[in-house]
C-alpha cells in the first residue's frame, strides 16, 4: 500500500504544480495587459511611469504582450 499512497501523492502534486503555473501566466498575461491599457491612456511618458508605478505594473511586461502576440 504505501506504494500506491505515493503514487497518488506525486500525481497531486504534478497537478498542483502544473494549476499554479496556469495561474501564474495567466496572472502575467494581465498585468501585461493591464501594462498596456494604462500607457495607451498615459498623457505622456511621465505619466505613464507614475500610473504603472503606482499599480505595481512593469512596462516591460507590458512590450512582452505586444510581441508574444505578434507571433
């Protein structure tokens, strides 16, 4: 029996893993957008800067959506 308890553990935990990583691209995935939605409506670049900073976003985040989704 132990065997088997130990195959079910790994098989938990390989899908733990694998819904955390979902979760956290999906979670890049809006920040990046989220990124880019705050700098098209952005006065100019200083503002941009402030309004990412305040929100926790970061501009590169942001560039990487435009070109992951250009592939």
């Amino acid at each position: 029996m132990p065997s088997a308890r130990h195959i079910t553990l790994i098989s938990e935990q390989s899908e733990f893993a694998e819904a955390r990583a979902a979760e956290k691209a999906e979670n890049a995935r809006q920040c990046a957008m989220a990124a880019r939605t705050v700098a098209s409506h952005a006065e100019d670049a200083a503002d941009c800067e402030s309004l990412l900073a305040m929100l926790g976003l970061d501009a590169l985040a942001g560039k990487m959506a435009k070109i992951t989704s250009d592939l």
